[in-house]
C-alpha cells in the first residue's frame, strides 16, 4: 500500500477542526486526522507493506522547464525558494507527521528532484505483487492496471468514503482505460496544476478523442490529416497547441524511475519508539 502523504494530510487538515490542539496549545489537527485514517486502512486493508511517499520536490524544475506555468498559482508570494503555499497552521504539522511516521516505522520515502506521484509511479513499476495507491489525486490514476492489479483508493466526501477505482470505474466515469488517463489529462489540462490544455477541449471531449483515435499520439496525426473526421475547428486548435501537447505527456506522466533509497517497506507489527 503506497501513501501519496502530502495529498492525505492535506485533506485531513481540512477534516478535522482546528479545535484540535496538543497540550502545548499547537494546532494537530492534521496529524491527529492523518494517523487517525492510516490507522483505519490499516484495521480495513491488512496490508503487508506500507510506504508513506513524500514530495521531496513539490514542484520539480524539470517539469517547470518543460511548462512553466507548472504549479505557479501554488507559490507563495513571499515564500522562499519557490516553497509552496501551505496554510499558516498546517505547515509546522509536516515535520510532526513525519516524526510520527518514523517512530511508528512506517517507510517515510522521497527522492530528489521527484514529486510524490513519481515515487508512487517507481514503486508501483517495480511491485512483483497487487498495490493500493491511496490518494486525493486523480493524476494517479494513470497507474491503474487491472491485469497487475494496481488499484487507487480515492477519498470522497472528506476521508470519511474510499473510492475503489479499477478500470471498469475509470471506463464508467471518465470513458477511458487508465493507460490512456495521462493523454486525457494533458489533452483536458488542469488549472489546479497550471495546465493550459488544448482550447476547446474539456474532459468529454478529450475522452471522446481518446476512444476514437486510442492515443494521443494518433490525435495529433488525426489533426494533421484533413481527410479525418476532426473538424477544421478541432484541427486548428490541436496544431496550434502543439508546443503544449509536446511538453504536456512528459510533465502529466509520473516517473516510473526516481532514485530511491533502500528500505523495508514492512508494516512494523509494533512502534519503533513506543515512547513518541
């Protein structure tokens, strides 16, 4: 079971009211809603191996060479180094989870110069045996593959519902495989994300280009013949964005081969430092 860690605290942090402080009065709102869900997909999964994956680079420049306008809106305006805009009372919470998370003996991982996602893609690419992705992300969902049995639980309604989300629901709700989910997503653009997209493509029409043409490489070739079914419209704006589209398959897919440290991804039976 992979965490995707930024993405759940996160969502834990706006769950649980900020009430909720230590007895030194500092918020843990987040910690407490965190441990707390971990705790019950622990009770409800029973996984062997349990990674917490971690941004080690929230916003990697080589995806920002390739589109710069890749997680601008996200930059705190006075922040330093480019940090991500976190709120004031979630931000000293971070370390306190990932202290947590240690003296519990879950795997805490991150790779330079690598997002979450991409440590989640590495780790799943090399995983001989089923994995459960465990994410607020719809990006991951590009790693969905039932004949490896790679499978996301999707929070809904806060943390309190999981979506199972395997192929036959990805084909339901979005009209593609999750092989093809990536060449949607670059075609339909993200602003959460700062992605553009291709003007006047929005998530039924780039799925509707995905089940017609298969790929977005086959799309591209479409717009280029005038004998295809796209209209002239669709054409023009598919060759216009085309300094976009051969940037966007990179940035939109995650790494499949971040650098990662040697671990034991074993769910510990007991803490490590029971006195934390």
């Amino acid at each position: 079971m992979l965490l995707d860690s930024a993405s759940l605290y996160f969502r834990a942090y706006y769950g649980v009211p900020d009430s909720l402080r230590s007895p030194q009065g500092e918020p843990v709102n987040a910690v407490r809603g965190l441990l707390d869900f971990i705790a019950r997909l622990v009770h409800d999964h029973r996984p062997d191996h349990l990674v917490a994956c971690m941004d080690a680079d929230w916003r990697p420049q080589w995806r920002v060479d390739l589109i710069p306008s890749y997680k601008t809106h996200r930059v705190a305006e006075a922040a330093v180094d480019g940090e991500e805009e976190v709120p004031d009372t979630l931000a000293p919470q971070v370390p306190v989870i990932e202290h947590v998370l240690d003296a519990l003996g879950i795997a805490r991982i991150g790779s330079p110069g690598y997002e979450a996602d991409d440590v989640i893609g590495t780790l799943t690419a090399r995983a001989k045996g089923p994995v459960q992705i465990v994410t607020g992300d719809r990006d991951l969902f590009q790693l969905v593959d039932d004949a490896r049995q790679i499978t996301v639980l999707y929070p809904v309604k806060g943390m309190g519902n999981l979506q199972l989300t395997d192929d036959a629901l990805l084909l339901e709700k979005y009209g593609v495989h999750g092989s093809q989910y990536a060449d949607m997503a670059a075609l339909r653009g993200d602003p959460s994300d700062g992605l553009p997209g291709v003007k006047g493509i929005g998530e039924k029409t780039a799925a509707q280009l995905i089940h017609e043409y298969g790929d977005l490489a086959a799309i591209r070739a479409a717009a280029l013949d005038p004998a295809s079914k796209l209209t002239p419209a669709r054409r023009r704006n598919l060759v216009e964005g085309s300094p976009y589209l051969d940037a966007a398959p990179t940035v939109v897919r995650v790494a499949t081969d971040a650098p990662l440290p040697d671990f034991d991804p074993t769910l510990p039976r007991e803490p490590l430092d029971p006195m934390t």
